[in-house]
C-alpha cells in the first residue's frame, strides 16, 4: 500500500537544511515499513538497527559520542559498509537507547552528509523521562494510521482518488453512493495497516475484527510493561471510558464519569503517557475563537480521542451487521464514530491541530475549530442527513468568521454562510500544504 508521507521523506531527503530526521507515531502505524520501503526506494544502501533488545547496540551509545566508533559499530552489526550520501540509517525503537536520541545532535553538526531516521512508539515518554532530547538539531515527521485517501488506493479505488484530487464537485456528487458505501467500510476497518491490508485480500470483516482486536490487546499489555503500577489503574480507567464519553452529546471528558469524585488533575499523568505513546489525540477546548488558538486554551477541558476509527469501532464492539444497514453506521455511538474520523482526518491528512469550542452557558458548541493562517475556521459534524447547524448559525452569528464549514454524508454545497462539504471529500476541501 501508498502512504502520501513518502512524499514528505523525499522532500526531508532532498533538502539542503537536512537534519536527522525522526518518525514518531503509536505502535502498528507502519513506521519500520516506511523506514525500510523508503531506504529500498532511494538509497544504494540501508543500514538497519532495532534497538529492542539489543544490548550491545545499546551500549554502543553509552560509552561516548564519537561518531568514527559508532559507524563501524553500525558496520559491524549491520554488515553495511556506511558511506556518506549513499548510505540511508535507520534506528528503530530508538527509546530503549536513550543516548542514541542525544546522539542525533552530533550527527547533524559533525556527519550531515550521512541521512539518519530514527523511529519510535515510546518516543514522547521516553523524552519525558529526562531524556536530553536535541532540539533544533532534528526533523519531526508523525506517523498516523492510513488516511480515507490511502484506504481508498489500498482498495484499488485510483479513481475515486483522483476525483477527490480534482475537486469537481459535479463528479463528485455523481459517485456520492461509491464514496459513502467506501466511507461506511472505512469506518469499520480504520486506517491500521494490518487491518487495511487484511480487508484488501479478503474483504472478510471478521478477520478485519479479529486484527483489531489484536491491536486492542497489544496496546493493553503494553501498559503493563511501560507503566508504574500506580499510574496502571488510571491509565486503564481512562483507555476504556474513552468510547462511553464520545457517545455522550457534549463529548467534554468527564474524569468524574470515570471514577467517582475524580478530577482532571488526578489523571493528568495517566492522560499525558497516551497522549506521548500515540495512542489518544487530546483536543483542548478555547475560552475563545482567537488567534492563535492556542493561546486560549483551556488546562484541563478537553476531548479525548482514539488512535483509529476502527480501533474505536472494535472497541464498541460494532458489527459487520449494523454496518450494512443502510446509514445506521452513521448514527452509532451518537455521532461518535464521525467525530472520530473528523479529528484523525485533521490531524493525518491535513497537518492541522483540532480545538473545540463552548459559549459562555454552554449554549452550544463546536465540534473542531482550527487555525488557518490568521483565521479560525469553526467546523461542525454531522452524522447522518438531519443537518441543522443552530450551533454553527449561532457562532457565525456573533463572531463573523469569513468562512465557516460543516462536514457531512451530504453533497457539496455553498450557502451563503457556510460551505457544507461531504466526509468523504475532507482530503480535496480541507487539506493544505502549509497550515498555520
């Protein structure tokens, strides 16, 4: 299968202010795949090291950081001769080598000629840990779980990706029951690798289940193996309330739903160990529609959100059933599935951080707002075909922003306040190369 970061590796290969790149993202995401695949593609040579359970690699880095040693101790272990310019390094769970992540700072001021990637699912604890993290001396890449865009390539679908590249909205809307009948499968498979490639061989949505399961229990055993036992408790309370919580109609995350008596503070650790491993995207709700946005963030008011759509799905134990009955997937969880897909859309396919707003009183409230370049763009989500946007109308109303958008299963239109665009079509309306 495509990923569209490739693109991205080869702008990061090719340019002149090149710096050790690394790839953050949770477990399962593909990060080896697209490490590895990138190396095949471009380079005369790759030199592969994994740091899991690897000691000697591991005491490599402990000693010092001269970078003569540690090449032929790449060579040594790797069989590869590295050479400058030809030669594409790859460290792979780089957290169990903590030095090797200080180590990219001398990388990039004493060996730029040499590309190094280096990727991660423990990352952000890792760094939280006190690890000397190079800042300044290293590129960033995420990697998110595939996107509806590369589900639609995976299936074959090459067609309907270029009408979405096309933008014609006249097209568009005449392979409207294609793209939902895709939107529908891809809410039930998600965007995990495993589960994409799975369901591209056998189209068998069991089998699709029982990955995701997998991934569920893999996950959870993680927090065995990488939690204090006091902190585990918390982070399992939190993990597992994350699907009842976005069924609710305000989707704020209510710690005292949680366990009784509880406030945000009490779990603000538990909430930033998923946040750093990739599992939970955090969406903070804004006192106000200012710019930045992040300026008027609320601490401790947010939504939580889950990795992938049909990891939320396989949470909530949807059946292949409900998902063939017409627009009842659309309805599940009360709109909860559809958020889900809006907020890893934003993140994954348009490089764009999600808020959320409340008006004073709690008279409504907006799904996502995000920034675009000066602007805040408020977005709202509808589930299914009812699509009176009160809450939207009531925000344009008083804070006149020059643009305004609701997400859909209905076909592109331009009101003359709003611009209503289809769920499927988030990759051609909203994606950008350079967001704010």
């Amino acid at each position: 299968m495509e990923r569209t970061i490739m693109q991205e590796l080869n702008s990061w290969k090719d340019s002149p202010r090149r710096k050790p790149l690394i790839l953050r993202g949770a477990r399962q995401v593909g990060k080896t795949w697209l490490m590895k695949e990138f190396g095949k593609r471009h380079f005369e040579k790759t030199a592969y090291i994994n740091f899991d359970n690897n000691p000697r690699m591991q005491s490599v880095f402990q000693q010092d950081f001269d970078l003569e040693r540690i090449f032929l101790a790449i060579n040594a272990e790797t069989g590869v001769r590295v050479t400058p310019g030809d030669t594409l390094i790859l460290f792979d769970e780089v957290q169990e080598a903590p030095l090797a992540i200080t180590a990219l700072k001398y990388f990039c001021e004493n060996a730029p000629e040499y590309p190094v990637i280096a990727a991660g699912s423990q990352l952000g604890t890792a760094i939280h840990r006190g690890v000397s993290f190079p800042v300044g001396k290293v590129n960033t890449l995420h990697v998110y779980p595939l996107t509806f865009y590369e589900f639609l390539e995976a299936m074959g679908e090459a067609g309907l990706c270029a009408l979405l590249e096309k933008k014609d909205e006249m097209l568009l809307a005449s392979f409207h029951e294609q793209f939902v009948h895709w939107l529908k499968n891809y809410y039930f498979v998600g965007g995990m690798p495993e589960a994409v490639a799975v369901f591209a061989e056998t189209k068998d949505y069991q089998e699709v289940r029982r990955v995701q399961k997998e991934l569920l229990e893999l996950y959870e055993a993680d927090f065995g193996k990488h939690i204090p036992e006091d902190e585990l408790a918390l982070v399992r309370l939190i993990w597992n309330a994350i699907p009842m919580q976005l069924a609710k109609e305000n989707k704020k995350f209510f710690f005292g739903q949680v366990k009784k008596g509880a406030r945000a503070k009490d779990f603000e650790r538990s909430v930033q160990w998923l946040v750093d491993c990739g599992l939970v995207t955090k969406v903070p709700r804004v006192t106000k529609p200012g710019v930045p946005l992040k300026a008027y963030q609320e601490e401790n008011v947010y939504k939580l959100f889950f990795l992938d759509v049909g990891l939320l799905t396989a949470s909530g134990d949807l059946t292949a059933r409900t998902l063939l009955e017409g627009s009842s997937v659309f309805v599940e969880f009360k709109g909860a599935l559809t958020e889900q897909y809006v907020c890893q859309e934003l993140l994954a396919d348009g490089k764009i951080a999600p808020y959320t707003y409340m008006s004073e009183r709690s008279r409504y409230e907006i799904d996502f707002l995000i920034q675009r370049e000066d602007a805040v763009v408020p977005i709202e989500v509808k589930a299914e075909g009812n699509v009176q946007a009160k809450s939207l109308k009531a925000y344009v109303e008083k804070y006149k922003p020059e643009n305004a958008i609701r997400l859909s299963t209905n076909m592109y239109r331009r009101e003359a306040w709003l611009e209503n665009i289809p769920l499927y079509a988030m990759h051609a309306f909203l994606r950008q190369e350079n967001p704010a």
